[in-house]
C-alpha cells in the first residue's frame, strides 16, 4: 500500500533540507520560524522569538568591500533578500562565501598577471634609453674625447635622461589618476593655460595651433594639473603623430563641457583605436603606453569619459566632463568609480 505524504509534511521537509537560509518574521518584525540552514548559516542556536533587527547587529559586521552580500561576524559572505508576505515578512540567505573567496583569488591572479605585463613593458622601455645613457656617459669620461664630441655627446645623454624622466612622469601620472584633490574651476582657463604652454612645441615642428573656445564661464569640478596635463598630452600626440594643424575646442551643452582636440594628421587604424586607451599599448618606439591611458583615466576620474573620432580628414579627441554647479571646499577629494579602484 502507497505511503502518502501531506503536503504539510512535505513542505516542512522541503522547508528543512533547503540549502539556501529561510526566516520569517511576523508583522512586528519577529523571527517566528526558521530553517536549519539559516541557524548554520549565521552560526547561532535559536532565532525563535527574538527580534530581527537585534539579530542584525549581533550577528552582521559589514565591510567596505561586500559589495552585493553581506558580511557576518564568523566570516561568511551572505547574499540576503526580503520579501513581504500576507502576515509578515520572508528573509532568504544564500551563502557566497565560497564563490567570493574564488573571486578574489581570480581576481588577485589577474592583478599579478598585469604587474607582470607591466613590469616586462617598463623594463623594455626603460632599458633602450637607459642604455644609451650609460654608453653617453661613459664615452664622457674619455680624457681624449675632443671638446665638440663632447658637447655632442652631452646633448645625446641629456635627451637620453630626459625621455626616461618623461616616462616616469607618465607612470606616476597614471599611478595617482585614481584619486585627486578638486576644486571648482572654469575649463577656459585650463584651455588658455595649455594653449600658451605648448607654443614652444609647435613652433619647433611647424605646426599651427588655433582655439575655438566658448564664453565664460565653463565650470566644472576637476584637479587643473590633471586636466592641463591631459589636454597637453593629446596635443603632443597629435604633434608627434605628424599633425600640421591642431585645434583645441572648447563647448558646452545642458549638462557637459566638452573638451576636443582635433588635428589633421594620418588616420589612426581601426584596430589600433580598439586598443589605444589600454595601459601600456603603444605603437612608438621609445613609448610607455601611457599617455592616452592617463587622459582616459583623469576624463574618468573627473566622472566624464573619453571619445575618439579618426578617418581620412582628422582625428578627434574629446573629453567630455559634466557641468558643476554646486559648492565644494578645494581640499575635497575625488575617486574614481574603480576605487571607491
């Protein structure tokens, strides 16, 4: 003869063996049934009977990082979600703690892996212009060396050091664009500032640089070395890329300022446009692989993001920063979305 189950009994099975942590809790917010899962789970006794928001800060310590779960004291990671019920209220637990910890460790391998990468790229780069240096130097300590070879020489080891000081710069640049110190500031003077620093180099490669800038004021809230470097850097690419007439832009629309960049040197290839904001990818010689990263970075930092536009006519870089119209003291900080990496 068959051995009929209730479907009371069953649930109660069901509601026992369920791996995920099931609590409910009556209209005045009281735990008046629980499974054994979510006693394991939160590493207590008995819940029947107490209040749930006691029970919350007895049992729940949350950290920075939780993210979408929730941390408890013995260490597990909860992922937690409630749901109203006709008298009362249903609180379900599933334990991530296991598949963070996994997280984590993929995570931590694929910063290892990057540092390798960037340690393998700084290493190369550094090491031609390192290497030049010392053969300078050393052809400078020659007693014998006639006075124009040693000018000659001196001038080689100087442009030698400055070009590892440059890459330098852009690594600590790129290092510190996750967090700056901001302050309320109107983006025409950081386009006039760059425009008058930067005569010296286009004169030197016979280029024109013309501004096409909108009334005042453009406020917006950003670091000025971050945003005058930034704006720099796309002006010398675009110089050192063969432009011969560069044009610095400077709009605004409802909510943005919009900083453009725009020269009339070669097109920058499809596949090389896919990757040109990647931290270390560049197709110079004598190259970090930065300095695109870094505008890319400071554009995200200020919450604003980074445009390109190239075909056979001109090639267009465009950062675009929204409006600001509050009030904030000049030793706020900003971070990035990636550090709040």
């Amino acid at each position: 003869m068959p051995n009929f189950v209730s479907d009371a009994e069953l649930y109660q099975e069901i509601f026992e063996k369920e791996p995920s942590a099931i609590i409910i809790l009556d209209e005045r917010g009281v735990v008046c049934k629980v499974n054994q899962s979510a006693l394991d789970m939160l590493g207590v006794e008995s819940l029947i009977g107490r209040k749930w928001y006691q029970v919350i800060g007895e049992v729940f310590r949350p950290q920075q990082d939780d993210g979408q779960e929730i941390s408890t004291k013995n260490g597990k990671r909860l992922q937690v979600s409630t749901k109203p019920l006709s008298h009362g209220q249903l609180v379900q637990m599933t334990d991530q703690t296991a598949t963070r910890e996994l997280t984590d460790k993929l995570n931590h391998m694929e910063r290892l892996s990057s540092l390798g990468k960037m340690a393998a790229s700084l290493a190369h780069q550094i090491r031609t212009p390192l290497s030049a240096a010392i053969l300078y130097a050393a052809n400078l300590g020659n007693a014998k060396l006639p006075p124009a070879s040693r000018g000659i020489f001196q001038k080689k080891l100087m442009s030698r050091l400055q070009a590892l000081e440059s890459q330098v710069s852009d690594i600590l640049m790129y290092a510190r664009s996750g967090e700056q110190s901001v302050k309320s500031l109107d983006a025409v003077d950081i386009v006039e500032d760059v425009s008058s620093s930067v005569v010296s180099l286009v004169e030197k490669h016979g280029a024109e640089l013309t501004t096409d800038i909108g009334p005042r004021p453009m406020i917006i809230l950003g670091n000025v070395t971050a945003l005058n470097g930034a704006i720099t850097n796309l002006v010398t690419n675009a110089i050192e890329a063969g432009a011969k007439k560069v044009n610095i832009k400077l709009e605004a629309d409802e909510k943005n300022i919009v900083i453009s960049v725009k020269n009339d040197g070669p097109m920058i290839p499809l596949n090389v446009q896919r990757k040109i904001f990647e931290p270390f990818f560049t197709t110079k010689s004598n190259g970090t692989g930065l300095g695109l990263a870094v505008v890319a970075a400071v554009a995200k930092v200020h919450q604003g993001r980074l445009q390109l536009l190239s075909d056979e006519k001109e090639t267009v870089f465009s950062m675009i920063i929204p409006k600001y119209e509050g009030t904030l003291e000049p030793t706020e900080s900003m971070r990035s979305a990636d550090n709040v990496a």
